[in-house]
C-alpha cells in the first residue's frame, strides 16, 4: 500500500538515503566535465552540500517535518560548496518555506513545496539559462504537480519526481550546445536526480542505487560557474513598506527592468531586497523611495569588461546576495592603520590552492588565507567563519576561483559587518586586485578598482586533457596539453606541451612587460625554467619570471602584465 503522507522523521530518512545516493555518485558526477580536465567537481560539491544540510537535520531529528525542512534548509546554505550547491540550498529554501509548520505532510504538498523550491531556485539566479540544474527541478516539480492532482500519495508524487528529473537531465545536450558538443549531461542536475532518486528507494524499501563503474567523463555546469557581472552601477538596496502598505514584487521587479538589468527582487510584500545594474542608480535609488523606507544601500561602479564574457554562462546570484551589498577583495590587511580601540579598519581574505599560492597572499598582508579552489570549494559556513575570525570592521573577501564568488556572496548577506566580494576568477588576477587597494578606502570603494585591476591582468592556466573532447569545435585528444583563458576558452592544444605554450602566449594582447609562471603538480623548478627561457625568446624584452604556486590540476598558472 503506498504511502500517504510522510512525517519529521520519514523526512529526515528519504533526506539521509538521498544524500547517501549523491555521495555513491560522486565520481559520476564529477566526471561530468564540460572541459576535459581533472578538476571535475560538482559531485563532490554537492555531496557536500547535502551532507551539511544532513548534518543540521540530524540535530532536530525529534521534530515536525516543517522544523526538519527548515533546518536542511539552513545546513545547505551554510554548507553550499560551488554554484550547484548554492542553488540547491535555494530549492531547499523554497521547500521548507512551503512546508512551514506542518507536523506531516502529503503527496501535493510535496509538489507544492518543489515548485516553490524551482521557483526560489530561478529567482536566485540573474539570467536563468536552460539546460541546467534550473531546468531539471523546474519539469521534476511540474510533473509532481501533475501527480499530485491524480493521486495524493507520496510515493506517486515523488516517482513522478524522480522519473521527470531523469527525462529532463538526459535532455539537457539538447538545450545546451556546449553540452551536446562535449557529450555530457548537466551535472548539477545530475546530482539532484540522485538525491531524488535516494529518497524514493528508501520509500520503496531499496538501498541507494550502487554507482555503476564507468570511465571518466568531464564536468558540466561551468556555465553558471562565473557570475555575469552587468555593466554601469550595480545598486543594492533593502526596501521596507510603511505602516500597512504591502510591496508588489512582480511590478518592482517590471519597474525596474525597464531602466536597468540584471535585476534581482526577493521578499515579500514586507519587505525587498533589490539589486539591479543601470547607468543612473539615483534613478534606482529614487524610484526605491517611493515604495518605503530603504536601508543597506550601496552603489558600486562595476566593470564593463564583463560585456565581453561568454553567452553561455548564467549569472548566478542568490536572492540573500543581493540585500546585503558588494563583493570585496582581499587587500593587504597589514597596511591598514588601526583605529584608536585597536579594531583594524578593513582586512582581507583570500581563497587560494597551492602553498605558494597561499604564502604569496600572506606576503601581500592578507590577514585571512582559506584553503581551497579548483576542485575543492570553501563551503558558505568555512567563508563565514574566516570572517568571523578577523578583528576588522569590514572585510574583502577574494575569490579567485569562479565557482567560489557566490558562495563568498553568501557570506556577504549573512556577515554581521560589510563584506564585499572581489570576482577574481584566479590567483594572478587576485595578486592584480591586491595592487589596487588603498587602505585608506573602505570596502564598497575598493571593490570597483581592485576589480577593474584584476581584470588587466592576462591570464591562462596549462593542464592536460582526460579524455578526447571537441573544445570550440576543435578536437583535443586525451593526455594533450590544453591552454585555457580564465573563462576556460580554449587558446591552444597538442602533444608538445611547450609548443602549446608558447602558441597561446603569442595569443594575448602585445604590449606586456612582464611574464609570471606559477607552476603547480606536475612540474617542476627545472622543467618550467626551461620553459621561462623559450618564453622569454619568443617575446623579447619582456622579463619572465617563475613562482612555485603549488596549485593542484593547473600545470601552470601564467599571468602576463
């Protein structure tokens, strides 16, 4: 006989088999690689991600399934480890706010609460792209709607769920041409599959499913790894509405598209949180007046060169970023000057993989070093607690990884002072943005030219490919040497590492003076020397230096400037 409702405690056991199905799955996931190189990551993301919402659950394991929601709520966002993870603590959100306070719960609210979830998931994200974990919850919870109004059984509801979830990952190749030209399915919504997947067989009576051997793939969802950064003034505010009036979020949200983008309007008819890029913020600013009271305002002079960023990825920012203000950079903490009760003005952190990465950030005077990056993102909670840690009336947080701005923008809407977040997309660019500081400023001021800074270095990073794979419609080969530029486009490839090298330098913009190699696993002091002579040839008059960076994955990390 199927089940008709579910309690706390039924929660919180479909919850604990799926995250146990994720983690069976994580190779799989991680080999779900749009670029074929070792740093498949969403799996273990994911896993991780899951894992701290398990983790908060299992601490109200006693309680109504409203407060068990609410708590796999909270754990996720704490725990989020790249845009994947991010987003699911944003489904997650959406669920629990459904569920309330329900002591039990039924087949359509089950449905009702995922389709909330995909709606607070979408709403999280600037510019939706199709063919993403987006899509996947978006047509599980639509079908479990369907479902549900059929038959109000738990067990229906969520087959329905986890069959649609199937139907629309393996659909994703065909919504996403970068995906259909490497041949994998997204993995963000692979993962989500799985976790489904792992509550219906525990429904049902079944183990998690035995992840099946299978060669390694490469990872999908790089497509909402960078966040898309607009152009002119990003304005933020909090807007509350006075005495019993109520705001109306769809026409905000109309408003405001029509004198600016990358609009983002979270809330309820009490109070909003608005976020929106236009070249006239006292217009925003204005306009934001006359709806009530406004409070944690902050305008910030973005950089334009974000234009140029690939069509293809979506900009990801969650609904909590947007209140709570800009992005900061690490700076150098030490050149601050304390204030008379000895509490540092502005300090930094810095995310960074590799010893000599990390020790590069401390000689700069950044007071905060968080291990991670490529492969192994700081989870939101492990960002908090570094700006916790620091004695500093604002904070500059560095990302210098894709996949770590917005969980460090999480962190901005949740730190109990101003953070702001740098999106330095690498270590050179955050040693970039570091020249640009005046400690002198506070964090908002920073934030702008430390950016534009960072972006004014050139960058790329040298690995190998694990598999054959067409990049650009070019072919690579497994074990050649693949050059990337910072968005992962491809610059060159081959069997001669050297010569591969040397071909995607002769590709960045003249003019450089200075050549900077970072070299990480795989190489050595004598092998990249070798390599700095051939460089230092091929472009005359320009100095090259090398730095151990230690980074896993990247061979080299190469900064032009």
């Amino acid at each position: 006989m199927a089940r008709r409702s579910c309690d706390g405690q039924g929660l919180l056991a479909a919850f604990r088999a799926g995250v146990a199905n994720v983690e069976e799955h994580v190779d799989e996931l991680n080999g779900l690689n749009v670029y074929p190189v070792p740093d498949g990551d969403t799996g273990s993301n994911m896993a991780a991600t899951v894992r701290a919402a398990l983790d908060e659950a299992d601490a109200v394991a006693d309680q109504p399934a409203g407060r068990i929601a609410a708590a796999i709520s909270f754990g996720a966002l704490m725990g989020a480890r790249g845009n994947s993870g991010v987003i699911t603590s944003q489904v997650f959100r959406g669920m629990a706010d459904a569920l309330g306070d329900k002591r039990r719960f039924n087949g359509l609210d089950l449905a009702n609460a995922l389709d909330l979830g995909a709606r607070a998931a979408y709403a999280a994200v600037a510019k939706p792209v199709e063919g993403t974990i987006l899509t996947v919850v978006r047509e599980a919870a639509a079908a479990g709607v369907a479902a549900a109004e059929r038959n109000n059984d738990i067990e229906t509801v969520l087959a329905a769920i986890v069959d649609a979830a199937e139907k629309a990952v393996a659909k994703t190749p065909s919504l996403l041409p970068i995906l259909r030209e490497a041949g994998v399915v997204d993995a963000g919504g692979q993962g989500l599959y799985r976790l489904f997947q792992g509550g219906l067989r525990h429904l049902v009576g079944q183990t998690p499913l035995r992840a099946e051997a299978r060669p390694p793939a490469v990872k999908a969802s790089t497509l909402i790894a960078h966040a898309d950064e607009g152009f002119g003034y990003e304005t933020m505010f909090l807007v509350q509405a006075a005495g019993t009036a109520q705001l109306d979020l769809d026409a905000v949200r109309r408003h405001l598209e029509t004198i600016g983008e990358s609009v983002l309007v979270a809330g309820d008819p009490r109070a909003l949180k608005v976020h929106v890029h236009s070249e006239h913020p006292d217009e925003v600013i204005g306009y934001g007046l006359t709806l009530g009271a406004l409070s944690r305002i902050s305008v910030e002079n973005l950089d334009n060169q974000a234009r140029d960023i690939r069509e293809t990825r979506a900009a990801a920012f969650t609904r909590d970023t947007v209140a709570e203000g800009p992005a900061v950079v690490a700076g150098p903490a030490g050149t601050a000057t304390s204030s008379s009760n000895g509490r540092l003005p502005l300090a930094v952190i810095a995310v960074a993989a590799g010893d000599g990465l990390a020790a590069i950030f401390r000689d700069f005077g950044v007071a905060s070093v968080v291990r991670g990056g490529q492969s192994a993102n700081p989870s939101t909670g492990e960002l908090l607690a570094a700006v916790k840690s620091l004695d500093a009336r604002e904070i500059l947080l560095l990302a210098n990884n894709p996949n770590v701005v917005l969980a460090a923008r999480q962190v901005a809407s949740m730190a109990d002072r101003p953070v702001a977040v740098v999106p330095t997309r690498n270590a050179a660019e955050g040693f970039a943005a570091l020249l640009a500081l005046d400690p002198a400023g506070d964090a908002v001021t920073n934030a702008a030219a430390m950016t534009t800074a960072g972006r004014g270095v050139q960058s790329l990073v040298v690995t190998e490919a694990v598999r054959d794979a067409t990049i650009g419609g070019r072919k690579v080969k497994r074990g050649e040497t693949i050059v990337l530029d910072p968005d992962d486009g491809l610059l060159a490839s081959g069997g001669d590492r050297d010569r591969a090298v040397l071909g995607a330098i002769a590709k960045l913009t003249p003019g450089f003076e200075l050549l900077t190699i970072y070299y990480g696993d795989g190489a050595d002091l004598a092998e990249t020397e070798r390599l700095a002579k051939q460089i230092g040839a091929s472009v005359p008059g320009t100095e090259v230096e090398v730095v151990h960076g230690g980074q896993p994955h990247h061979r080299y990390l190469i900064a032009a400037e």
